[in-house]
C-alpha cells in the first residue's frame, strides 16, 4: 500500500470514528448532524459563559424593559423547535449595535441596537433570529466541525512530516465553518420568521430589520472612515444582504404563509412606550464624552484633551488620537495595593526601567512622576511620554506618543496638559456628565429633523443619527402625528 493511500485510510478511520461518537438529531430539521457536544454540555457552556458576558458588559438597569424584552422573547421560544429549553434574555448596558446568542438558550441584545428598531414586531426578528441560532445548535455545529477539522490537520502533519500541512488544514476548515457560518446566519433568518408567524407576529418585519440595520451600518462604516477607525457593526446576515435579497425574500415570503389568525401584529406603540428613557451614547457608568472631554460622575472626574483630539472610551480605559492620526494617548487607572512613590510604582508596576527626564510633579495635592521611556509599539521604536498621579488609592496612568515621521516629541506638551487637567467635577460639570437618553414625542405640522438636530443633544451627526432612529435614512420628513424619537 502507497504512502498516501496509508494516509488516505487513516483520515478515513478518524472520520467515520469521530462521526460515529458524534451523530446527534438536528432539532430543528429531524435529521442527524455531525456534533461533538451534548445538550447537557451545550447548556453547561452557556451557564458558564454568561456571567463572564454580563461582567464584561454589564445589564442595562431597567427592569421594565429587561421584562418586556424576556415576555417577547418567551412568547417566541414557546413556538420554536426547542421549547423545552429556558431561555433568558438579557438587554446588555452597551452603545453597540449588536445581538448574539450562546449555547443552552442565553440571548442577548444590547441598548444600542433597541435604540434604532421602531416596533415590537422588529424587536421579535431580532430575539427570533438569535433563537434560531439556538435552536438548530449553530454554535455547537460550528464548534464541532472546528475541532475536528483541527484533528485531522494535525494528524495529516504527523503523517506526512510536511511541515505547515497542519495549518493549511485548519485553513481550509476555517474556511468550510465560515462557509456555514453564512448558511447558518439565512437559516437563523428562516427560523426568526418562522416564530415570528407562529407566534403572531408580521414576519415581514424580518426585512425591515434588516433596511433599518443596513441603513445603521451604512452611516457607521462612513463615520469610521472619516474617524480612522475599525467600524462597529452588527454580526449576522442582516448587515452583509440587503433587504431584498431573494433567499431572504423567500423564506419570509414563505414564513408568511404560517401567520396565525388574528396574526401580523406590529405594535409600534408599546414599543416606543418601552423605549422612553432608553440611555443613547455612553453611559453614565462608564463615563461621558462630549466633544475632547470626558466627564465620570461615579468616579468624580473631568479630563480635556486636546481640542479636535477623538476619544474612544473601552471599559479599561480612555484612548485618544490627533486629528491627524499621528498622535496617541491613554488614560487608564489602576488600584494601588502597596505603599510606593509615583516613581517607584513607574519603575516596579509599569516596568520602566530606562525612565529619562524624570520629574517630581504635583496636581491639587495628588502626587505624581512624569518622564519618558523607549519602547517598541506597533508604530516601531518611539519615545512614550508617561504620567502617574495618586489619588486616593488609585493610580492615574498617562500614556502618549507621536509617530508623526521626524517628530517624535510632537505632542509631548499636549500630553502632559491633559495629565494637569484632571480634575473633580464642578456643579456645572456634574450636568454634563449624565447620559444622553431617548425620549418620544409627537410630530407636528412643521416637524423637521433639521429642526429636531439642532435642538438635540447629539454632537456627532445629529440629524443623521436622528432618521437612522426613526427609520427615515437618508431622506424624509416624518408625518404630523406620528410619535418620533429624539434625544436630550
């Protein structure tokens, strides 16, 4: 027997091995999928991961909404392929547009994607579509092919002896679970429309989630683009095919033929009353930027960078960058557990050893060091210009850096002004750290969403931002009566 016939049989052993120890029924199809991942095991996964989600991101606080959004996602798994499972539905405290689900029937959508949905029924696509995620066990289907595509690349390394056989292998299975990834994502859509009609909804609103939601990622991707940075959009099926892609027109199309009667609610109105007070933007327990500056009312603190400068705010810590993308500075802030100088706590906590012009500095009787170190970054070999102040029992960390070609001290005094300008809040600054929040009201005769923006708390893009919420991106005037979304 050849080499590569021994090689061939043995990929085939492993093969009908591992399909033999994990053939399960597909709940949704009746048939037999490939999974190496019991149902126990699957709920286990998710019972593991969902404090980890809710400690990284934290439950939006509303207990009202968090309600209604479970009795709408009940209502829905109560007519799904798996309503035996316990579903919970959590709305996560996070500005992203986003929805996703783990294994064993944890789903989660977040403040930031309500905020652009119009209707119950839009609500119910979405909790629709991550519950078919669930109920046809995507994540276990994926995750087994994964494995085991990983398996036989590393026993086709072994056997062969080919160096890198192993990875080219992987590749190709990462290819093969992206492959299904997509197909997953239009079942997903399939099985939410499917719900949605079962449990008498208008299985339409499955495209109309997907108009608003393109519409949302369109002004993202745009915005990004003109900020320097990596665009944050939705994850599934919704944001990569327009509405009227035909595989999406015929599964609603025929999700539609499922309607019970009395069926095709929308519910417009309950919707919005639920959404009244919604958080838009950052939240208040992470702090709120507006324009270069950013303002903690927890935590007691204002900081200005410098004007023009773009702040993105991670739950870690502050990261700004130049208009002209050449410049970079961070704000974090770190428990202290020993008594140390702002020096020693550089030279021990931060790892700097070749610290040069070092200097003793004081702020409003908080101590502090500055001085600056080489270090390798991702822009190569840089001067980093750093400052530590002591508050309390916290350490205040500030990073910055150019690497505009020729001047690595471009922004050195930038950054130490933004060091000296922490401070606590004043009066007048403790308004301007609360969140910005939806509230609804009814369109007049004259209502125009020019008008609306420049009275609105939105500072980035008002009046887009304004018809994205309301469904009227790009163009259109919403109609006297109708009840609307602004900010303030």
């Amino acid at each position: 027997m050849s080499q590569r016939a021994a090689l061939f049989n043995l990929l085939l052993t492993v093969v009908l091995a591992a399909g033999l120890a994990g053939c399960a029924t597909n709940p949704v199809t009746g048939g037999s999928d490939f999974v190496l991942m019991t149902e126990e095991q699957e709920i286990a996964l998710g019972r593991q991961m969902h404090p980890r989600i809710l400690q990284e991101m934290g439950v939006y606080d509303n207990a009202q909404l968090n309600a209604y959004v479970q009795r709408v996602g009940e209502k829905l798994a109560a007519n799904s392929h798996r309503p035996d499972l316990i579903y919970r539905f959590t709305v996560l405290d996070s500005q992203d547009v986003n929805a996703f689900a783990l294994p064993g029937g944890y789903i989660y959508i977040t403040r930031g994607l309500l905020a652009y949905l119009n209707s119950e029924a839009e609500l119910a696509a979405v909790l629709g579509h991550e519950i078919g995620h669930v109920t046809a066990r995507h994540t276990v289907r994926q995750q087994s092919t994964a494995t085991a595509t990983g398996l036989l690349g590393a026993i086709l390394a072994g056997a062969s002896g080919v160096q890198g056989a192993g990875d080219l292998t992987n590749i190709a299975g990462t290819a093969i679970v992206r492959g299904y990834g997509r197909e997953h994502e239009l079942e997903a859509d399939r099985l939410g429309a499917e719900y949605l009609a079962r449990s008498g909804y208008d299985p339409q609103a499955m495209l109309q989630v997907i108009h608003v939601l393109k519409n949302q990622e369109n002004f993202e991707i745009q915005r990004a683009k003109e900020e320097g940075r990596e665009p944050r959009i939705y994850h599934g099926l919704f944001s990569t095919h327009p509405a009227n892609d035909q595989r999406l027109q015929e599964v609603v199309g025929a999700a539609s033929k499922l309607v019970v009667p009395g069926g095709g609610v929308i519910n417009r109105a309950e919707f919005l009353t639920q959404l009244e007070g919604v958080t838009f933007g950052d939240s208040e327990r992470e702090g709120i930027r507006r324009g270069n500056r950013f303002y903690h009312r927890d935590l007691d603190f204002a900081l200005e960078f410098p004007r023009g400068w773009r702040i993105e705010n991670f739950p870690d810590r502050l990261l700004a960058q130049s208009p002209e993308a050449d410049g970079m500075m961070q704000f974090s802030m770190r428990d202290l557990n020993k008594r140390m100088t702002p020096q020693v706590f550089m030279r021990e906590q931060l790892k700097l050893t070749d610290l040069r012009n070092g200097e003793a500095i004081e702020l409003d009787g908080m101590q502090g060091y500055t001085g600056i170190a080489e270090q390798k970054t991702s822009f190569g070999q840089l001067p980093v210009r750093y400052v530590v102040l002591y508050r309390g029992d916290k350490a205040l960390i500030f990073a910055g850096l150019s690497k505009a070609r020729g001047m690595p001290y471009k922004y050195d005094a930038q950054i130490l002004q933004t060091a000296r300008s922490f401070h606590r809040l004043t009066d007048q600054e403790r308004a301007l750290a609360t969140a910005q929040r939806v509230h609804i009201i009814r369109a007049g005769r004259d209502t125009r969403f020019a008008t609306l923006a420049r009275e609105s708390a939105i500072s980035d893009h008002p009046e887009a931002q304004l018809r994205l919420l309301n469904d009227y991106y790009p163009d259109g005037e919403p109609q006297p009566g109708e009840s609307i979304k602004i900010v303030r």
